[in-house]
C-alpha cells in the first residue's frame, strides 16, 4: 500500500459568520427599550457616530449631505443603495404624531413595596419605645418572602441576633398586627387565622377549621363535619367564608424586581376601517456619522490615525444600516402578522387563526428565523391590549385548520361558567360537551387546559 500526497482543488460553499452579520441579528432580536440601551452605548463608545432630532433628519443639511458623499467614497458599504431604501416601506405622516400623542402614558408613582408599607407602619407605632424590638421587628420584615410569609424560625432569629425568644416573639406579634392580614404567618393556616377578625359573624368552630385544609381541598367534607361535631351545611358555610380570606397576601403590593411598564415596540390602530402599523422607535437616537473626522479620511493617508477612524467609520455604517433593517423587518413581519390575523382584532379570541412562522416567512420573503427573531422580544399595543407577538403564532388542531388553542380555552371556560356548582362538570363531561360542539380533543388535554385558565378540578369547584 504506497501512501502518495495530491493536490486538489476543489469548489464548496458556506456562510461566514461576519462580526457585522453577527451584529445585525443580535439587533433584531432586541427590543426597543434594550436597543435604545445598546445605541446610548455604541453612541458613548464610536466618535463616528452622533444623534440627531427628527427635525434634521427630514431635512438635511448640506453638510449631512457631504458627510454621506464622504462615507461612500471610504466606506465599504455602498451607501448610494443605504439611503435609496432607508425609508422604503415607512413614512412618518401627521397620523404618527396623533398616535404618538395617544399612546403616551401618563406619569404614575410606583405603589410601595410590602417591606415599605410595614416599615412606615412600624415608624408610626409610638408604643414601640425599645430600640432593640424595633430592630428585630424591621429584621423580620426583611424577611418576608413575596406572599408576606415569614420562612424563618423564631429560634434561629434568636440566635442570630443574640436576643431573648421572648423579644423575637414580641417583635413577630407586633408585626403580625400590621396590615395587611394576615403577614407575618408561618403557615397558611396561621394567615388565614390572623383573617378571621375581618369575617362577620365568624362562627366560633372555625379556628379548628382551619387544621383541616387538607381535607377540605381533598373534599373529605365528611370527615371535617365528624371532626368538629357539626352539621354538613355548616362545614360549607365555613368553606365559603374561607374563600373569602387571602392566602397570599403579600401579592397585593408591587416587587422592586417586578417589570412595571412594557414598551409596546409597535403600535397598532384602526383608523377608517384600516389598521395602521407604526414602528414606536420614537426613544431610539436618530444617528448619522460625525463628519468632523473625515477630514483625517483625506489628508492622512496611510496613518494609523486613518485606519482606525477607517474602522469606527464601517462600525458605523453597519450599525445604522442594521438599525433601519430591523425596522423595516420589524414592520413588514407585523403587517403581514395583522392582515392574517384582522379578525382577531375585530371580533376577539374566538378568531385566531392558526399561524405559523413559516406562513409569514413566504410572505415576507425571508428564513424562519428571521421572522422568529423578529418577534422575538416584542410587544405590539392593539385595541385589545399589550400582546407578545408570538401570541399570534396559534397552532390549528382540527383536520381544517381553523381551530386554535386559545379559542378552545375560551369555549371550555364558557362551559364550567355555566355549570351547576352543585354538580360541577368532570373533564370527561367537558371532554364530551366539546365534542358535540366540534372540538376533538382529549380528556387530558382538557386537564391541560384548565389549569392553563387557572380552573380547579371539579372536586374543588364543586359547592357543598
């Protein structure tokens, strides 16, 4: 066997991820708060680049216009073709300043957090004259998860803080007195007992009631009637008035990490009969190359100065380019994704069309992914609300291919609103009524369903 060394030439294709190309689709994929964050930041770190008002940028200046003719002439980028079909498919008419205007949310104070509506309480509780029972009362305030649960014990507090157990027990009694009730529980059965002073009548069994929980969501209403000696009308009405208290009631107040405002990245509305599509891009900095370093393009040639004011230059151009190409993908996927999906708009859930990426793909004129990433992230304010965009993709799941997830979930919701609460409908009675109705889909699926909606089984439904 000789072993020989050839030469061949041979011919393939690839794609090269270009730190360029890399940069444009990590741009797509951002929303408008975040690309707003990355411009500030490539704003901050380009001396290339600059902002403009929306003024400037419809009416450009002479020496915009030299900066352009310069850039072409050194770039890489053919900038003649750049600002040929920069605006295509976009015009800022005076409908987008009346909607800008609509769409403006008002100023609102951020609600206090739990920790702070308990510590304001704390300062205005006078009694409290020892310094020490203040601190381990805003110690264990500290410690409250977000359902106003306290989840550490007393003893290791104790501990920690190199103090009595009978302080800690104070300072926990102290805040346990707080609004709202129940905070400060270590259980749900002590939350739910620290309730009970805001019930009307509250009959004297119900403070044992509450240690069988188990067996109430378990429906064992039997065993709780035997276990406190009452009749079977009385453990429902106990049942109904614990449904009244709250189990959580930490919930009700806002979280520092919590997101408070979603900023729709487009904007949709109606208008004569015809839905208008605007990108919200108002918060993003118009940008345009800083001409005061092209100077340096044409007197120092062949300088390291002129190599990097070359590359800030192209770093430059891309990032604008890329900028207005996720708005003009951005807009032609949404106009696509609203033509589809009019009915929708017009007359509620029960309309949604199954939607695939693929679909808008065709349409547009563009890979899956580009669509997937240009939905990615973003929100879209209609007259039916702030929704994901990938709330539009519904899969069908009848052989037509008219019928979608969601609009199931809203005829399975109209069923249980309707049913006897005496005699709620089992999953399989769901199952059934569906399938009178046209709708093919299993029991587990039902189940599936259901607790997606937030609906308990019919044990828990059901009204004793």
């Amino acid at each position: 066997m000789r072993l020989t060394y050839d030469l061949n030439l041979q011919q393939t294709q690839k794609l090269v991820m270009t730190p360029e190309l890399r940069q444009a689709i990590a741009i797509l994929q951002l929303s408008t708060l975040e690309l707003t964050a990355y411009v500030d930041q490539q704003l901050a770190e380009n001396p290339l680049l600059e902002s403009f008002e929306e003024e400037e940028a419809n009416a450009p200046d002479d020496q915009t216009k030299k900066t352009a003719d310069a850039a072409e002439e050194h770039a890489e980028i053919n900038w003649q073709e750049y600002f040929n079909d920069a605006d295509e498919g976009y015009n800022r008419s005076d409908e987008y300043e009346v909607m800008e205007k609509r769409f403006l949310e008002p100023f609102v104070t951020p609600a206090p957090t739990l920790q702070e509506y308990l510590l304001e309480q704390l300062n205005l509780q006078k009694r409290i004259t020892d310094a020490n029972l203040c601190y381990l009362a805003e110690y264990l305030i500290g410690n409250l998860n977000e359902h106003g649960y306290l989840n550490i014990a007393l003893e290791d507090v104790a501990v920690e803080q190199h103090v009595a157990l009978e302080d800690v027990q104070i300072a926990l009694d102290i805040l346990q007195g707080f609004e709202p009730a129940g905070v400060g529980a270590r259980s749900l059965q002590e939350c739910l007992r620290l309730q009970l002073h805001l019930l009307p009548n509250c009959p004297s069994e119900m403070t044992g009631f509450l240690y069988h929980l188990e067996d109430l969501a378990a429906g064992r209403i039997q065993k709780i009637a035997h276990a406190l000696k009452v009749s079977l009308p009385e453990v429902t009405e106990m049942a109904n008035l614990v449904r009244k208290l709250d189990p959580k009631p930490g919930l009700r107040f806002s979280d520092p990490k919590d997101v408070r405002y979603i900023a729709p990245d487009i904007l949709v509305e109606e208008i004569s009969g015809e839905f208008i599509i605007l990108i919200n891009d108002v918060s993003i900095p118009r940008l345009r190359i800083n001409h005061t370093y092209l100077k340096v393009l044409k007197e120092d040639k062949g300088t390291e100065t002129r190599k990097f004011v070359e590359n800030k230059l192209n770093s430059a151009a891309w990032l604008i380019r890329s900028v207005e190409q996720r708005r003009l993908t951005l807009y032609k996927v949404a106009n696509a994704i609203i033509r589809r999906q009019e009915g929708f708009l017009r007359h509620g859930i029960s309309y949604l069309k199954p939607l695939t990426l693929r679909d808008i793909a065709e349409e547009v004129g563009v890979h899956e992914s580009t669509v997937s990433r240009a939905t990615a992230n973003k929100y879209i304010q209609t007259g039916r609300g702030i929704l994901d965009l990938k709330f539009f993709f519904a899969t069908g799941l009848n052989q037509n291919n008219d019928l979608t997830s969601e609009s199931i979930k809203v005829t399975l919701k109209e069923i249980v609103i309707g049913e006897d609460r005496r005699n709620p409908y089992s999953d399989q009675k769901i199952k059934d009524i569906l399938d009178q109705k046209g709708i093919q889909i299993s029991r587990r699926t039902v189940a599936k369903y259901r607790d997606e909606i937030g609906l308990p089984p019919a044990s828990v439904r059901k009204l004793f």
